[in-house]
C-alpha cells in the first residue's frame, strides 16, 4: 500500500504543478484604472504620429498572451474610418515593424465611443522569456485616439517605453523619461517549463501505474 501511496503523490505533484501554471494568469503591464493625461491620434504618418507603440516585458517564463487591452476612443465613430493593433518584436529598445507576432484585421471606429474606455481583444500569442515586446496601434483613414498617463506606478509601466513616429521615423521615449506611457494592459499565463510538463507526464504514467498495483493488490487479498 505504501507504494500506491508514494506513486499516487508523485502523480499528484506532477497533474498540480501542470494545473497551477495553466491557472494563474500574468499581468505582464497594467496601467488602464490610472487616470487619462492625454490622448495622442494614432493616425499613420504623415498625417499623424502613428503607429503608436508601447513596450511590456515577459519574466523568467515563456508566456501565452491571452488578451491585449487598450484605452482608446474615437473622435468621429461613425466616419467609416478603421483602425488595427498588433504585437511586435523588438530591435535595440525599438519596435521591430519587420517581425510581427500578431497583426489584426481592420476594425471599425463604430466599435469605439467617443468616450475614452478598455477595448479589450483576446490573443493567443506565445512569448519567449525575458524579453521585450511592442504593442502598436494605428489608424490610416480613422481617427482612433490612444491615452496616455502619467501614473507610472502599475506594474510594469515604470521600465517600459513608448513610441511614435516622427518625419518618417521612430522615435522611442522611456517612460521614466517622459513621464507617461499609452495605456493598456497585458495578461498572459505562464507556459510550463519542460520539466515540470516531463514531471506532469510521468504523473500520469504513474497514475497507471497506481491503478494497476491496486487491481494486484486487491486480487491478491
């Protein structure tokens, strides 16, 4: 009985383990309850400043990003304008518009109000560890606002940057520096590490294992 109980816990550690990484989710950068400073148009150069960009960094984990939001609005909704977003990589603490992770569909600016608030979009983007990324926004013919505050105190906000783009080039601020940084927030869940997905599956081999000493040992009694 006791090595029924011992591949039993080894089983159960590894299922846990698998379980708690898959369930805690990550917020990688948050800064969307602060308090607006400004707007700045996403607009493409060089009838605006766009694209418009803001960093966020994984930890010691790979990460699945499982939804980006942004705080934005409209200024016209309904001038049949649209706007996208997408998550790109990064190039000596500059956006990389050359390696994109993620790049959405045209969106109408009837989605928006013209009241600042949380568009938020569901991902599924799988992110290296330690490492920067770039969220961006831009509008070629809308007129999509994207916030910025201030408030540096959310997570992640304070060593991150931001960006936009100047006579036909991309200028990058940190936010210390500046000040303020566009608002949004990051969620992910931590990808297991291969020895905890080695450990989950020799959980589950010992899952079987336990069932099969337990069929002998009742038999045998």
């Amino acid at each position: 009985m006791k090595a029924i109980k011992v591949v039993a816990g080894t089983a159960a550690l590894g299922v846990s383990l698998f379980a708690s990484a898959a369930a805690n989710s990550e917020i990688l950068f948050d800064n969307l309850s602060a308090f607006s400073s400004g707007t700045l148009t996403a607009l493409d150069y060089p009838a605006g400043p766009g694209p418009l960009f803001e960093s966020f960094s994984t930890g010691s984990s790979a990460i699945l990003v499982t939804s980006l939001s942004l705080f934005i609005n409209a200024t016209t909704p309904g001038d049949g304008g649209t706007f996208e977003f997408g998550v790109f990589g990064d190039s000596s603490t500059s956006p990389d518009l050359s390696s994109p992770f993620y790049i959405s569909a045209p969106l109408p600016d009837s989605d928006l109000s013209t009241n600042l608030g949380a568009e938020t979009f569901s991902l599924d983007i799988s992110l290296s560890p330690d490492t920067r990324y770039w969220a961006g926004l831009v509008t070629m013919s809308g007129s999509v606002n994207w916030s910025y505050s201030s408030d540096l105190s959310g997570p992640g906000v304070a060593s991150e940057y931001s960006a936009d783009v100047l006579a036909g080039a991309i200028n990058v601020f940190a936010n210390e520096d500046a000040g303020a940084a566009f608002q949004m927030e990051v969620v992910g869940t931590p990808v297991p590490e291969p020895a905890a997905w080695m450990l989950t599956l020799a959980g589950f081999g010992c899952l079987g294992l336990a069932a099969a000493l337990h069929r002998r040992v009742a038999s045998a009694t």
